[in-house]
C-alpha cells in the first residue's frame, strides 16, 4: 500500500499471507476496506482502518480465481474462477451463491454495470453470459449468452452510464454491445492489434480506450468505430489501463 500523498516512494504497507499470483483488487468506495483475489483459489477482504495486517475475511473456492468485482452496494463480491464457476459472494451474511454459465470453460472476466441492472462473464471459448438481478436485487437470472468471439475472450466491461457492454478477446478485436437488446453496434479492430486485454470507457461513454499486445493504446470514437488516438512508447504488451477525467 502506498500513499499517493506522501513523498516517500517506498510502501508503508505490505498486506502478507498470499502464496499465490494476484489477479484482482479493488476498494470500497468510502475506502473501508479493499479486496483481493487470486490464484490461491481465495478471495480476500482487508480491513485498512485494522493495524493487523493480516486478512480478516477469507473465502476459499476450488479453483484459481481470474477476475473480481464489487457490487454498488458495497456488500456482494462477484467472483470467476478457472473452473468455470461464478460466485456472488454476500459479505453481510457470508451466504454464496453459485452459478456454471458454461461446462469446461475457463471464466476470465466478470463485471457489473453501475446499475445494477447486469453481471455479465466471458470465458476462454470466447462465450459473453449475461444476468439480471430480480425485483429484490438479490439474486442473479440467466438473461442471454452472446457468441462475441471467435478466440479466447479477456476481458468484459460495461459503460458507465449502462447502455453499452464491451468484450474483447484474442481474436485481436473488442466489440461493443448494446445492453438494450444486446445487438453488436460496433466492432473495434485494425490490422495492427494483436490481443485486446483491457479496455475503459471514457465517463460519458462516447470513446473507448483498449491496451493491446502490439504495445499500443488506442482511444476510438464509439459510435463511428473509429481510431482518433493511438498511445505508442511501450515495449511490451499492454495488459492494462484505467482512464480519469478530473472534469466530468
């Protein structure tokens, strides 16, 4: 843990007890308490007002865990795993509740639109599932499967204002989904990009930015498809990005 306010570039935390390859985190929004998954098949949750540095909640699956989310109201973690389970776990009652969206397919990303509204997974045959949360907000109901890519897909996110769903894959495109009727409205590809293996709308949803492993971020306009900006200087594939606007 490091503080950004600080000019001290060394950590003045170090959280200890995973053996294993972290694949996600994340915060609670009031910045509570942060989460962790990994590929020690656990999930973890680490109180940051504690000064016992160890995890205070553990949950344990059988297999390496790809990706993790945190609902908007703070109190569900939504979990993929290797074997091709998606957990919703419930951190008010420590209830869990399983899903297999697919039989024999790796889950490598899952995502929730700030709505609430959706969970949405993508594995590695390529395959999009998508739920929606019932009249209470609790539970998760198989809502469509979208055939989105030819090729192992990576990655799924939906748009900050939820109208739009994005998926990209291996198969060197991202493609962009409408959660209306979850009809392809655009297909983000060049002759240049190799695997797409994250993305990130800009606040008002109208561009799409996507990390590539030919070593360049691209900025494309979402509704002409186009590329308007291209971020090149790496010398290694792009695994990951985030964007800010300190003005919207």
């Amino acid at each position: 843990m490091y503080d950004l306010n600080s000019s001290n570039p060394n950590p003045i935390l170090n959280y200890e007890g995973i053996s294993k390859n972290i694949t996600g985190v994340g915060f609670h929004e009031d910045g509570k308490w942060m989460f962790t998954c990994g590929e020690d098949c656990s999930a973890r949750v680490w109180d940051l007002r504690s000064r016992n540095l160890l995890c205070q909640r553990i949950f344990q699956t059988t297999a390496p865990i790809t990706s993790i989310c945190l609902h908007p109201n703070q109190c569900e973690l939504i979990l993929g795993d290797q074997s091709g389970l998606l957990h919703i776990w419930d951190l008010k009652t420590d209830h869990n509740e399983q899903l297999i969206p697919e039989v024999d397919a790796s889950i490598q990303c899952v995502a929730i639109d700030s709505s609430a509204n959706y969970v949405a997974s993508v594995n590695n045959k390529g395959n999009c599932y998508l739920w929606r949360y019932n009249g209470n907000g609790t539970k998760l109901s198989p809502e469509h499967k979208i055939n989105a890519h030819r090729k192992y897909a990576l990655h799924c996110k939906f748009s900050p204002d939820s109208t739009l769903l994005v998926t990209s894959s291996a198969d060197h495109t991202a493609l962009i989904w409408k959660t209306s009727d979850f009809s392809l409205k655009q297909e983000l590809k060049n002759e240049k990009q190799r695997w797409v293996w994250d993305t990130a709308f800009s606040n008002d949803s109208e561009h799409l930015l996507t990390a590539s492993s030919d070593f360049v971020a691209r900025l494309w306009n979402v509704e002409s498809g186009n590329i308007e900006r291209e971020y090149e200087g790496h010398q290694k594939a792009l695994t990951a990005l985030a964007f800010c606007d300190p003005y919207s």
